[in-house]
C-alpha cells in the first residue's frame, strides 16, 4: 500500500453507490466480478497469512447484523453487513453492506465504501471460483432457486468463470422470477422459467439456493439432487437459517469457507460438529481433493466470509486510481501537531467566528 501523503491524511477514498455504479458499469459487471473472483483467488492461495475469526453476529428477530473483520498484517478490512429476511416486503434490501480498508502501520483507513453491490459481486465470485474446482466439467446449465438481489450477479459469475450457457429460474414470488428474467434477457445466457423447486432443478448440471428466510427451510430435499450434481448453496448462513435437507448433506462430498464460521452459521450446523468438511482454500492450493468422481455430489456450504471481503475491497481500492469514481472524505482529525487534538477545534471555532 502506498504511504499516504501528509498533507491529505484527513482524507479517505469514499466510493458512494452512485460511484460502485458507474465504476463497475466502466469495467463491466463480468469483468469485474472476473477480477474480484481472481483476487479471491489469490488471497484464499495466502489463506494462512490472514488472522481469522467467525464473524461477530447480532442476532434480533427481524434478523442480524455483523461484522467481519480480516488483516494480512499490512492490510486490516471490516464490513458492516445485515441479514433481514422480512426486509423485501417493506421495499428495503434483505442485505445491506458498507466495508473499510485500513493500513495496520498507521490504523489510518484507505478507503471507505458501499458494499451492497459489491457484497453481490464477491459472493457471486465467491461461488463461482468454488464451482471452478468443484462442479462437473462442462457443467452448463445452473438452476437458480431464489430469484432475489443476488440472482443476476451469481448468473452472471457462472457465465463467465464456469461457463454455463443456461439458468433456470424459480422463485415462490413470481414477481422476482420476472425481474430476473427481464434484467438476464441480453446476458447471453439461455433464461428458463420455471414452475416449482423440482422443475427447477430438471437437468441441471449446478443448483444455487439462494433464497432468504429466517428458519430452517427446505429448498431442496433428498429426491430433487440425483448425483454427479454440484450445490452452490449460498441462502443458508445464519443459525436456525437453513436450505437443505439433511439427508442431501449426508450424501454430499461439503466444501466450505472457515470452518468455525461455518459449523455456527452453515448448512453443517444440522450435522454433528465433526462431520467431515474440507476448506476451499486446501482444495485451491492442492492440499485436498475436490470433485474426485462424476457420480459425485459436492455441496459448496457458503456462509461469506471476512477474507472474500478483504479481497473485494482490495480490488476496489485499486481500480479506483486514476478514476472519478470516488470522493475524498474528510474523515480523519489530522493535527499538525498530533497532541493539539483540542487546539485544533479551537482554531475553528476561530475561522468559524471570523467567517460570520
Ligand atoms: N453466502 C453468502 O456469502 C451470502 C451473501 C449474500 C447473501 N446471502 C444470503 O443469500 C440469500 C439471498 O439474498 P438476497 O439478497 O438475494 O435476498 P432477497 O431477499 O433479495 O431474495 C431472496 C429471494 O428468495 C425467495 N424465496 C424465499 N423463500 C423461498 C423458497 N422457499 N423457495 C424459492 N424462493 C424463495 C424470495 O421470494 C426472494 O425473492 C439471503 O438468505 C442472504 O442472507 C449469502
């Protein structure tokens, strides 16, 4: 990370949702979710440089906030995020997100920005990297169970990183189906409606469960999954908040991010705690097989965690160089003397008084 100069200290990047917006619309949606994907990528390679803890959750009734917190030991991120399954049916976001990247040798923050999209974004990467190591080959057609905020953007990932041609949609609210089949109709991919979980899943290759709801629900049971199939499951991610049934677990070869993130918040937690799991990163630096047979069901158990954000965020703060897609914050009381804390409010009060 560059030194700050001192005379802007007090200032950190701030992208807004208007400048997320138009910077990725810059570098288009699957250009950026490819670069957001390969410093995934590159940072699970790392994964034993980051401190790692399970994200800190406020449960309510409504739902939960969170924050997850990762440092490389140069580089220390946080997001804010929350999860309100109820939220949709007020007009607001189930999820909503704003995260900050900071220098662990001054503390200063280097940037400040939205995470709502980019939270879409990196999970939609998340997924379709896991599916990259996990899903059969030439695997084409993806059932997206679940038609809400994250649809388009996992659509899209697995276009463009794992090669899907075809997705299927279902969704118990017929008005999220047809806004998703309206925004993917010039993506390029083939857009199937469907009528029910199960016609869904017909013939495909790839299933992401991606709805919201705060129970133990099922999305899919034993006899929708066949075999040789791979389960992008993304919905389940908070205790009593789960997707599948268990029977589909017992028979599944489960990949997941943190282990102890995910025994809390994942499908596993309808399992014992030593069920067997195997950590994506092991697969992506080759300490663990991933999908070893055809016949195979591999259950990517997604939860979201703090690193996949460290990673987003460390994309942002690089493409925004030399762009107008971002505002300078006057966020950090800068002293010139670094005691004067308190004389430097009163000098303001100062040019404030000789402003009247
Ligand atoms: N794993 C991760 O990293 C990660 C990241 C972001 C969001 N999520 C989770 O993904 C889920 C989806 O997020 P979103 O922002 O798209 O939410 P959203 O509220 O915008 O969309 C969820 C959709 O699921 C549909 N749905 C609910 N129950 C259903 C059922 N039984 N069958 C079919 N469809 C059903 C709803 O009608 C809605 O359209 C949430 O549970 C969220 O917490 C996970």
């Amino acid at each position: 990370m560059p030194a700050p100069q001192k005379d802007t200290l007090n200032l950190v990047p701030f992208v807004s949702v208007d400048n997320m917006m138009k910077l990725i619309l810059s570098i288009g949606v699957e250009e950026a979710i490819e670069g957001i994907a390969a410093q995934i990528e590159a940072d699970f390679k790392r994964w034993e440089s980051f401190d790692k803890t399970p994200r800190i959750a406020s449960h309510s009734k409504e739902g939960v906030i969170e924050l997850m917190p990762t440092s490389d030991g140069e580089v220390y991120g946080f997001k804010y995020v929350n999860g309100h399954p109820k939220n949709t049916k007020e007009g607001l976001q189930t999820v909503t997100a704003f995260g900050l990247l900071a220098d662990v040798y001054t503390g200063y923050p280097v940037l400040l920005t939205e995470m709502t999209i980019l939270t879409a974004l990196r999970t939609a990467a998340t997924s379709a990297v896991a599916a990259k190591y996990l899903a059969p080959k030439n695997a084409k057609v993806m059932a997206m169970i679940g038609n809400g905020a994250q649809c388009e953007f996992q659509a899209l990932a697995f276009k463009r990183i794992c090669g899907i041609d075809t997705v299927r949609l279902f969704d118990i609210d017929p008005i999220a189906t047809d806004k998703a089949e309206f925004n993917l109709k010039d993506s390029g991919l083939k857009v199937v409606r469907t009528s029910s979980h199960q016609e869904c899943v017909s013939g495909a290759d790839i299933i992401t469960t991606c709805t919201a709801d705060k129970q133990c629900a099922t999305i899919l049971t034993d006899n929708m999954v066949g075999s040789g199939q791979h389960i992008n499951a993304i919905g389940g991610d908070c205790p009593g908040k789960t997707e599948l049934h268990g029977d589909i677990l017992r028979r599944s070869d489960i990949f997941v991010e943190y282990p102890p993130q995910t025994r809390i918040e994942g499908e596993i937690q309808q399992l014992d705690p030593d069920h067997p799991v195997k950590e994506l990163w092991k697969v992506m630096t080759g300490q663990e097989e991933g999908r070893t047979s055809e016949g195979q069901i591999t259950l990517f158990d997604s939860v979201g965690f703090a690193i996949e954000d460290f990673s987003a965020l460390r994309y942002i703060h690089d493409v925004i160089k030399g762009t107008p897609f971002y505002d300078d914050l006057d966020m950090l009381a800068d002293p010139d003397e670094p005691r004067d804390l308190y004389g430097m409010v009163r000098r303001a009060e100062k040019s404030l008084a000789a402003a009247e």
